[in-house]
C-alpha cells in the first residue's frame, strides 16, 4: 500500500561514542501500551545473552515508577533461556506507568518522591545505587524525552551513564524517524476489531458506526487501519442479492487531524449513502476535533482534566461521542454505535513484521550500549532515511501525517471522499 515499515530507535546521550566495560543493564519500558513492548524485552535479553553473556540485566517495574522506588528484579538464567516466550504477548511484562521526572508536583502528589526532593537526581542516585551502566527505555515520544533529561541530567552530575532506548508509538509520530515500532500490527488489529464490529451496521435501521482509533496529534494509524480493514474486505466474498453486500461494510469516511474538511458538506455526502444503503460507517482518529471540542466544554464552564505531561485526556474529551452526535443528527441516524479499537490494538503480540523490526532494533540497541553510543537509532528521514543514531535533541513527538502520500489519496478515491486541505499540525 505504499508505507513500509523499517527499523528505528535508540537513545543518544552525547555526539561520540566511547569505549567503555559493561556489567549491567537496567531496562525499562514507559507510557502507553503498544504492540512491540514485551517483545523488545524479549529481543533485548536475546541479544544480551548472545553478544555479551555476563552482563547483568535488571528490569525496573512499573516504568519511571520502578527507576524512582528502586522497584526491580534481575533476570535470571531461566528467563534468558525461555526470553523468546515473551515475543508471543502483547503488553509488558514488566509494567508501565506514565511519569515525567520534571513534572516534580506530580511526582510528589503521586508519592514517588518526597517534598523538596528533585526526581531526576532520586532517579540518578538509584541509578548509581544499582551501578547501571546502561539504561534500555522502550516507550513513546514522552518516554524518550524524559530519558533524554535523565541523561543529561547524569551527564552534567558527572555520570555517564548511556541510554540506549527502543522507542514505540502506535501513532507513528515521531520526528524524525520514519517508522515506529508497533504500529504496524495496531493498524492490522484496528481493522481485525472494525472487521466483527461492522457487522452491527446491521442491527438497527439507518445506523451510524463510528470507529475510534487511537492518535492524538498525527492520523497515520487511522489512514492505516482504513487501509488495512478495506484489504480485508478484498478478501470476501459477498452475496448483495441477499442484502450481504460490500457496500454496506465499506469504509464511508475518514477524519484526521491533518485534513479540513466541511462538516457540512460531508454530511450531506454521508447522508446520500445512509438513504441509499441504509448505513454509515466512519473511522476518526482520537485527536480529531479536539481543540473544537475542548473550546465548547470549556465554554459551558467545564474543567478539562490533563495527563501529567500536559496532554488533554481524550477519554474526557471523547471525540467519537462527538463527532457520532454531529453526524447522527444531520444523517437522520436511527441509532448511533461508537466504538474504540485502542485497547484492543495496543495489547496485541508483535506481528512478524514487527517482530523482524524489533529483532533488528534490539541487536543495534546492544551494539550501541557496549561501545557506549547513546541515542535514537532510526532511519532519519532529514537524511534520506539514513539508518544512523539521532541527537536527543532532535526527537520529538506529533509529526504530521503526510496527507499527500500515493496511498491515501487511493483511500480517498477509492471510498468517495473528496479530499481536504491540509491543516497545520502543531508538533509536540
């Protein structure tokens, strides 16, 4: 379909690599959830285990939480013999948490640290404690921007430890790489959820289905899973004399945050396909509409809550409830059925492309952390997709999607849907 999934990520701490001795790892996993997370450990503790047998590897529980309670627990002889198990399971083993080590007021209120303390200098001396050499963290834009204030906080104290990180997004949003771990098989387990769910269009007269896919800032995973779900349907056979008919499972539209388009305009679309079929079906991202949103409930004077990183929590802000009440009511809808394929998609297994990306991430992470290279290893797409360690400072989150790549436009054009102008992304 046109996107191809290559390797990416690794965490630089400074410009050079050194020669250094390795006796333990500590390895972390942060943020959200995603289809890649007990797979990079298992992938790790492989490549561990083959390259560099003696090295120590200790994992902290709990992401952040574990680095600041000195929560851990080294793995043994056993779990390096069986460490291949761990790529058959979706969600970490080790657990997550979403912490951000400068937001020290909600480190304290949450009971991680204590009144006057500074929780990178309590991750620093934990990190010394344990006499970790290199710190592994596998998580998402927010993971590795608290990493790279880890690790320049450790720098600037005298402690050079490296950080070496396997980055993953469902979203696929993250500059300059240019694929994330993960969202590969989020966007086939998006459209293996629509595939059962859609079958509701069925249920109830004039029915409009709104399908919730996970992305704040960036609409890949939703164009993706659009994609994905309708190669499915190429699959099927169908019997339209019976009423089992494609149309009715189709893709009718999708909203991004990278695209305007007329709410208006679209309705009345949308609401010629609802008379002629009697159903709708529409994929939005999470992050679709949001500012709007956000602006009408706090113009009814209602508080809207944020995550400890600043992020508004969209299942507060609940753009699918939304957008299936805008439309609803301009498509005479009879009955509106809103559903979320996130948790679904995001606590899959690796799939085998992923799980090829991830061995291969893994093995550079390793052969990183005993040279003493630290940063983000990915193919950096302001360098011609160059496979090559990234600057900290050169990372970050919300990378728009590009709405004008060949495979969205065949989206676009193969479900009807006029195309909108592009929208200026803020990124993150």
């Amino acid at each position: 379909m046109g996107y191809q999934w290559v390797p990416a990520i690794i965490f630089r701490q400074t410009n050079r690599s050194h020669e250094m001795t390795v006796k333990k790892v500590g390895i972390l996993t942060a943020g959200g959830l995603a289809p890649c997370l007990s797979s990079a450990i298992g992938s790790l503790i492989e490549s561990y285990t083959s390259k560099a047998p003696d090295v120590e590897i200790i994992c902290y529980r709990a992401g952040y939480k574990g680095l600041l309670q000195g929560d851990s627990f080294v793995v043994t002889p056993a779990i390096r013999d069986k460490a291949g198990v761990l790529k058959k399971h979706g969600g970490s083993p080790i657990g997550n948490s979403r912490v951000k080590l400068t937001n020290v007021a909600d480190c304290v209120k949450r009971g991680l640290v204590q009144e006057g303390q500074d929780p990178l200098h309590v991750a620093a001396e934990r990190l010394k404690t344990d006499q970790v050499d290199v710190l592994h963290t596998i998580g998402g834009d927010d993971t590795n921007t608290a990493a790279a204030d880890l690790a320049a906080y450790l720098h600037d104290n005298g402690y050079e430890l490296t950080v070496v990180g396997l980055p993953k997004t469902i979203d696929n949003d993250v500059i300059p790489i240019r694929q994330s771990l993960g969202a590969w098989t989020a966007a086939e387990q998006g459209a293996r959820f629509f595939e059962n769910v859609v079958a509701e269009h069925n249920a109830n007269p004039r029915m409009l289905i709104v399908h919730e896919v996970m992305g704040r800032n960036c609409g890949w995973l939703t164009a993706a899973t659009a994609v994905k779900y309708r190669e499915m349907l190429d699959e099927l056979d169908f019997l339209p004399e019976s009423g089992l008919s494609r149309e009715r499972k189709e893709v009718h539209g999708v909203f991004i945050p990278e695209m305007h388009f007329d709410l208006q305009k679209e309705a009345r679309r949308l609401k010629g396909i609802m008379d002629e079929i009697d159903c709708v079906n529409i994929f939005i991202s999470e992050g679709a509409g949001v500012d709007t949103i956000v602006q009408e409930m706090e113009s009814r004077g209602e508080e809207v809550p944020k995550d400890a990183f600043g992020h508004y929590k969209l299942d507060a802000v609940n753009p699918g409830k939304w957008f299936g009440q805008q439309f609803a009511e301009m498509l005479g809808a009879e009955k509106t059925l809103i559903q979320k394929s996130g948790y679904f998609s995001r606590a899959a297994p690796s799939n085998a492309a992923d799980l090829d990306l991830i061995s291969t991430c893994a093995d550079k992470a390793v052969d990183c952390a005993l040279v003493g290279d630290g940063g983000v290893i990915g193919h950096d797409e302001d360098q011609g997709d160059k496979l090559r360690a990234i600057e900290f400072t050169r990372i970050k989150g919300g990378k728009p999607f590009d709405i004008d790549q060949p495979w969205f436009d065949e989206l676009l054009k193969g479900i009807g849907q006029p195309k909108g102008e592009a929208v200026a992304v803020e990124h993150h």
